[in-house]
C-alpha cells in the first residue's frame, strides 16, 4: 500500500473536480492533501482523504520561507508519490523538497521539469477525467460514475441549512438555487432577478454565494420578495448542503455548478466567455448547459475576462431570461429532460 500527496492549490472548482482522483487513489493507501485553506473546508469530511494539510500560499506561508516550512512538515511522512494536480513551478518545488521520490503531473505544467513522470494532458477530457488519469496514465478513460465529484457534509451543516430554511422545507415548495457571482466579471450573466421574479410562482427561490457576492443577492432577493438569500451566510460545505436539498441550481460557470455536480444536483449552467469544451461543464445528472453559440468572438478567454474584450458583453446578454426559466421548470415537471 502506497501513501499518496496530492497537491491541489487551484480554483474551488479544481479541488471539487480532484476528489474523483482521490477516491481511485484512496484504493491503493493513505491520500493526504494540500489545498487551499478555502478548499480545505470542503474535503475535511471527505472519506478518500486522510489528513488535509492547507497551503496559504498567498498569505501565511507565502514565499520560499512558507514553502520551505511547509516542505519540512510533509517531509515527515515519507510519501511515496506526489499527485501535481495543480502544476505550478512553486507546487512541483513542494513536492521536491519535501523528498517524495516519485512526482506525478502533466506534461503541460509549468512545474514539469521537476517531475518524475509527466502525464499526457488531454485536452478532450472533462477535467475531472484529465485529473483522474493522474493516477493511471496508461489505463482506460473512467466511467461516468468513477468521474463524479462528492462531497460530504456534516452534522454540523445540515444544522446550519435547517436553520437558514426553518419552515420553509417543510412547505412542499420545490427548492431552485440561483447562483449569480462569478470572480470573473464576464462569467455573470445579468438577468438573475428577472430569473427570480419568473420562477416564484413554481419554486422556493434559494440565492447562494460568498459574502461578496451580498450585492448581487440583494438584487435577487429584492425581485422575489420571499427568496432566501444565503449569500455569505453558509460555509462552503453547507453552501453544498443546500444545493444538494434542491430540485434545480441555476448558476454561472463557476463553483457552485461543481458543488451541485458534487450533491448531485441538476443544473442548468449559462456559459458566456467560456464554453464547456474546455473541459469544466456540469456533470449531475439531467444537466442543461446555455450558451450563445452563433457568436464568432466565443471563446474569449479560459477564465473569462473581467470586461467584455469587444465591449458588448453578448454572450450573457443574447441569453435572456425566459429561456432558463423553460429550462428549469423543464427539469422540474420532468426526470427524463435533455438538454
């Protein structure tokens, strides 16, 4: 049995996508991993993860000195392989440093150079897959249910959600999330209070989001009147326990699209800036992706730009509201929807 160091320092997204890696690799020993502080509250209850060790690479342990004090903490452990996940020249010097003899990533990283076996990186995968083959290189592609993510919130959140809710669970009302931030500007698609408004008369509205995106949950919750607005309020874990109580999630290409592929919960993902062939598209069940395909100036970026390049910002403005509200009650009146 071999015990494994995934490093894994990108987006909230990409630890979500990781933990499809960490439970074929959980199969063969120990799994510990390195993630963001903020990613960090998401895998504690994770059932492929032993120890969560975060990295505060932007602050605390910044620098050669942080990475330095952070290689000698896992140099304890003598792993045997290095999972470079997130493939920085700084994760790759983690993972030399901390003496692990066998170092694991694509050959498209940055870090690649320090690596002791680099993975071709396929660019036709969904990026859960890219990140599973990881651990086996020369292996089949997985199967839709070795490719979901998961996620396992506690006690701890559903008491949380069960509060923010009180009495409206048990209403009967179907539960639709809306998911209106993005940090990239170009990713948010305007019309979520519209959106709101159109769907109150079918659903309980739920809006979740970080504390910064407070201003555009005031929006929503400002168009619906009785919608619950959880942005700011709820942990990341409890943020997926909410998700994972509700009927539909409407949101950007953004991170609650991958907590709901994580519960499980299906979605209707609006794709501006970016498109799902880059390989971050919803994976829940009965998921719907929107996006103005006709326009020749899509894509634009891989992340998305935080103003339109060419100034009209079409891409979210074409999409209008009436047409994600078809989608969602779609997927409300029925299990067998297709995008």
């Amino acid at each position: 049995m071999s015990t494994s160091l995934v490093i894994q320092t990108s987006f909230l997204g990409d630890a979500v996508l990781t933990t499809p890696l960490l439970s074929q690799l959980a199969n063969r020993g120990a799994v510990d991993v390195v993630p963001t502080p903020a990613a960090a509250a998401l895998l504690v209850n994770h059932p492929a993860v032993r120890t969560v060790i975060p990295y505060d690479k932007h602050d605390a342990e910044r620098g050669l000195i942080g990475l330095w004090r952070l290689a000698r903490r896992l140099r304890v452990t003598r792993y045997d392989v290095a999972i470079l996940a997130q493939g920085s020249w700084r994760s790759a010097a983690l993972a030399l440093l901390a003496g692990i003899p066998s170092r694991i990533g694509f050959n498209t990283s940055a870090g690649r150079l320090l690596y002791t076996k680099r993975v071709k990186y396929r660019a036709d995968l969904h990026h859960a897959a890219r990140l599973l083959m990881l651990a086996r290189p020369n292996g089949r592609a997985p199967t839709e249910d070795e490719l979901r993510p998961s996620l396992v919130p506690g006690q701890a959140e559903r008491v949380a959600v069960d509060a923010l809710l009180g009495e409206r669970t048990s209403r009967g009302d179907a539960l639709v999330a809306l998911a209106p931030g993005s940090i990239w500007g170009t990713k948010r698609w305007p019309f979520y209070p519209e959106l709101a408004r159109a769907l109150a008369d079918v659903a309980q509205i739920v809006i979740v989001g970080s504390e910064t995106d407070a201003p555009l949950g005031a929006a929503v919750s400002d168009a619906a009147p009785g919608a619950v607005d959880a942005t700011g309020r709820l942990s990341l874990l409890a943020s997926a326990e909410l998700i994972g109580r509700c009927r539909v999630l409407v949101t950007n290409d953004s991170a609650p699209m991958h907590l709901a592929s994580a519960m499980g919960t299906p979605t209707v993902a609006i794709f501006g800036p970016t498109v799902p062939d880059f390989g971050f598209g919803p994976l829940a069940p009965r998921s719907v992706v929107l996006g103005h395909d006709a326009l020749p100036c899509r894509p634009c970026d891989r992340h998305g730009p935080h103003r339109c390049p060419l100034g009209h910002h079409r891409c979210m403005r074409d999409l209008p509201p009436n047409l994600v509200a078809e989608r969602v009650r779609a997927l409300l009146l029925s299990r067998d929807v297709v995008a």
